[in-house]
C-alpha cells in the first residue's frame, strides 16, 4: 500500500465528477472501483499464486509466459510490465515531494513557496537515484529498507483510521479543523466549485464514472504481485508466495474500500447543495474537481484533497493539531513503501530477458558480493525518469519544458496520462500471465505433476487461469474505454518491443533459441 489509498478517491473523483443522486446503491464510483477492482485481483491471484507456486523462478511472469504460451508474446508483455513499473517507479518518487510539499507540509506549516515542475522533477530524479543505488544491492537490502519504511506508517495507521472514522462520526470536528487549517467552509467550497462550472462537466453516468475511476483503482493495486517476480530469491517459494500473496490482496483490497469509503462518506456529509436540476453535490466531489479537475483550489485555501488531509482537518478540530507531524510521517512514508517493489519487479523482468538473451546479456549480469542484477537495476532506474516527467508535468502542456508546436502536443500526449499508461501495459502483462495458467497442466505436464496446488485437476487449474484472463480482459476493456490515447500509445511501444525480440532472436546467431525456451531456467 503506498500512494493509491491516499489519494485516489479524491483524484478519480475529480477526474469524472458525479452528482451523489446518481450513485447506486449510495455507493461512491470510486469506493466501487476499488470493490470490483479488488475482486478482479483476488481472481488474478489467485491464478498467479498456483503459477508461480509451480514454476518460481526469477521474472516470474516472463518465464511463465515464454515457456507456456509463447516466447514473442512473453517478450512484448513483459516489455510492457517493465515500462509499467519503471514508470510507475519515478511517478512515486515525484509524489513523495509533492506529497512534503503541497499535501503533508501544509499540515505542519512546512511551506511550498519556490517549488515549481522543475524543483519537483529534479528532486524526484534525485531520490530515484538514490533508490536506484540502493537495489542495486539486492534483495536483502532493499527488503530491511521497506521493513524499516513499512512498520513506521503501519503502526500510526491505527491513529489514522481513528481521525478518518471520526470524520464519519463526527463532521463538526472536520468543518471546524477546515475553518482553521484554510479559513473555508464546506458550503463554500461547494459553492465555489459550481461557481467555477463543476455541475456542467459532469459526466452524468454511474458506471461512466467508475470506468474513469478504475484507472485509479487499477494503479492502487499494481504492486499486488511484485513478491512473483523475486520468486527464485525466496525460500521456499512454493509454499510461502501463495499464502502471503492472496493473504496480503485481502487485507490491501479491505484498507483500500475501508478508507476511501471514510474519505467519501465524511466529507459527502457536509455542504450539500442541490441544485434546481436535481444534482446533489457536497464537499466531497468539489474538493475532488478542485483538486484535479479542471477547477481552481487557489481560492479555497485548502491542500489538495488526500484522505490524509481529511485526517489531519478531524485532527485539529478535535483539538489534536500539535500530533499532525504524525500525519506528516505517516503519509510520506507510505508513498515511499510503493518504491523497493518496483526497483526489484522492473530489474527481474530485464534479467529474466537478457538471460534468455533476447536483451543484452550484460543485463543478466549478478554481482557476486550482492546477488543483484545490478546492470538491470540502473537501467531501470533510467527508464524511472519518465515518470519523473509525467508526475511532475514538466514536459506536459504548460510545463517549463514543454517546448510547444506538434512536439510539445507529442511529449503531452506521451507523459499527461501516466498513471492510464501503466495501468494498461500491467494489465496486457498480466492477461497472458493467467492465460499461461490456462496453458500450464497441457503444455508443461511434468511441472503441473510437481505443483504444489492443484485444485480440481487440470481442468480446475484451467478453470482458474479462464475466469483470472476474463477478469483481466474486463479490466482492460475499463481502461482502454476511458483512455482512448493510452490504447495508441500502447500500440506504438508494443510494436518498439516486437521489433527489439526480433532483433535479438535473428538477427543475432550465437544463441540457439529453441533450445532455450524448451528448457526452464535454473532456481
């Protein structure tokens, strides 16, 4: 859990603002996009737990897919699941300043004055370095790292969820900590959303609405299997992935609906206006588009709207204001958590490829004091930087480098939608990675023999591997429908990686390839 259960309700929300009068069954788009997301992922893997129980193998996904469904679609959809997470690796180190300084810092009086895109890209890139170095020392390092960043802000999660349902509880405490933190009121902050045009860009559809939100939703959950692709660095693999991987999704998908529900439902109690059309908006969804929409915060006064931030107004009306610093450290930390995953996932991919020697085989070079991929490590930490642009909006329209005309309208539609970018090359990835469950008790019988789970026979784990590819092909479906532009750019970067497999399989001779996805690599 890192960035997604902070900030997505508010984001998503903002992104496709809906009237409450037409939500179904009272329920808010975005809490039912983390519920069917949620479902989607525990389908997933579930599918994945069984895979990888069988075949645990560093690059876990890749390897699964080039020796069960086939070795060019293996190479294309893990080029995706590489460029999703390095992506993905940089958007996160971009979000932890934006974090310090426009969401946690206002809390504690820590001011943003002077921070621009550029001061956000260049401080982003710094900690990627960092971390860059840092899993480039292996597993075991990166593993005391998130120990060391996880159990801080897990701990002071009790005092979170605490503040978020007395928010519920108790509204007063929440409009009186707004009037303190920006002098606002929940009424005028409704007010002047509608003022700014919210009641007229709305998108008038529930399941609309969800559609744009499962981006979101989709992005919260992307680092639900990353354990899979250190897979041959655990012991004892096949037995302990499989419990921790779908234990982990139950309580992720719970905290992720528990507290984007408390975010919704206490700020939806406060400063409804309806208007002589019907619509029903409170502060909830004009704090979303003011947030980020095409609406205006500036006059508010308020931070950007995080359910940290909710937090931290319940917080100060109960007279709490002098703990927000650990509201600071609590969110700060928990948007770093996302980091060490994706460093591991993203390195794994490129040694699992070049040590089938469809990339370079230095990238499957292991240093031998720190058993890590270290040459894949510091290329994916510069594949990093293009999430550094896309978080901070650098080169996006309006951006201090968006040098304008039809190159600047390029990098915009390149870089704007980041976060819709990632969510479809994972789950293109992860669409053959369940249908390469499909394939396993049929193309690879003597490693379904020895697996571990086999719940129903092969046509049982057939079975499975069906309903977690449907559920997937659902999931992209959402995507492309709400994001027409990442399903072209998605087309051009699959065609780069096809072009890069063809590459290497003929147009190099040294290798024999046929030999090599015959056989299964080493643990």
């Amino acid at each position: 859990m890192g960035l997604g259960w902070q900030k997505r309700v508010f984001q998503f929300t903002g992104k496709a603002p809906l009237p409450e009068n037409f939500w179904v069954a009272g329920i808010p788009p975005m809490v039912m996009a983390f519920i069917i997301g949620g479902i989607i992922i525990l389908l997933s893997v579930l599918a994945f737990s069984i895979l990888i129980a069988a075949m645990p193998r560093s690059g876990g996904g890749y390897v699964a897919i080039s020796r069960l469904v086939s070795p060019g679609w293996a190479f294309v959809g893990s080029w995706f699941e590489f460029l999703s997470i390095a992506w993905s690796f940089g958007i996160i180190t971009v979000a932890v300043f934006e974090g310090i300084w426009y969401i946690f810092g206002p809390i504690v009086g820590i001011s943003a004055v002077g921070v621009s895109d550029v001061v956000l890209f260049g401080a982003g890139v710094a900690l990627l370095i960092l971390f860059t170095a840092i899993g480039s020392l292996g597993v075991r390092m990166a593993g005391y790292l998130l120990q060391a960043m996880f159990w801080i802000p897990a701990i002071l999660t009790v005092y979170v969820l605490y503040l978020l349902g007395s928010s519920v509880a108790n509204p007063a405490a929440l409009v009186a900590g707004m009037a303190t933190m920006g002098g606002a009121t929940p009424q005028g902050v409704v007010a002047e959303a509608l003022k700014q045009g919210m009641d007229t860009v709305s998108v008038g559809n529930y399941w609309s609405a969800v559609s744009v939100a499962m981006g979101g939703a989709y992005f919260a959950y992307i680092g639900y299997a990353a354990s899979t692709f250190v897979a041959g660095e655990v012991k004892e693999a096949n037995k302990s992935l499989p419990k921790v991987l779908i234990l982990s999704s139950v309580v992720i998908m719970a905290m992720y609906v528990i507290v984007s529900s408390f975010g919704a439902y206490a700020t939806a109690a406060v400063g409804r206006i309806t208007l002589p059309n019907g619509h029903t908006w409170s502060l909830f969804e004009a704090y979303a588009w003011l947030s980020y929409g095409a609406g205006n915060l500036a006059p508010t006064g308020l931070p950007r709207a995080w359910t940290t931030t909710i937090a931290a107004f319940t917080g100060i009306g109960m007279g709490l204001s002098s703990l927000n610093w650990l509201l600071f450290i609590f969110g700060v930390l928990w948007v770093m958590n996302d980091i060490p995953p994706f460093i591991l996932t993203a390195s794994r991919i490129l040694f699992a490829m070049a040590f089938d020697r469809v990339l370079p085989a230095s990238l499957a070079s292991v240093n031998e004091r720190f058993h890590s991929p270290v040459n894949a490590t510091i290329v994916t930490g510069i594949f990093g930087v293009l999430g550094c642009f896309s978080e901070s909006g650098i080169v996006s329209l309006g951006g201090s480098w968006n040098p304008g005309g039809s190159l600047g309208a390029g990098l915009d539609w390149i870089f704007s939608a980041g976060v819709q970018n990632t969510d479809l090359f994972d789950a293109v990835f992860f669409t053959l990675f369940a249908l390469a469950l499909v394939m396993l008790p049929y193309r690879r019988p003597q490693i379904y023999e020895k697996a571990p789970i086999k719940i129903g026979g092969k046509t049982g784990i057939a079975a499975i591997g069906v309903v977690g590819v449907l559920a997937n092909l659902y999931l992209d479906y959402m995507i492309i429908s709400s994001e027409y532009e990442t399903l072209a750019l998605t087309v051009v970067l699959g065609v780069i990686g096809a072009i890069v497999y063809v590459y290497y399989k003929y147009g190099t001779k040294d290798v024999d390839y046929t030999t090599i996805f015959t056989e299964i690599p080493p643990e």
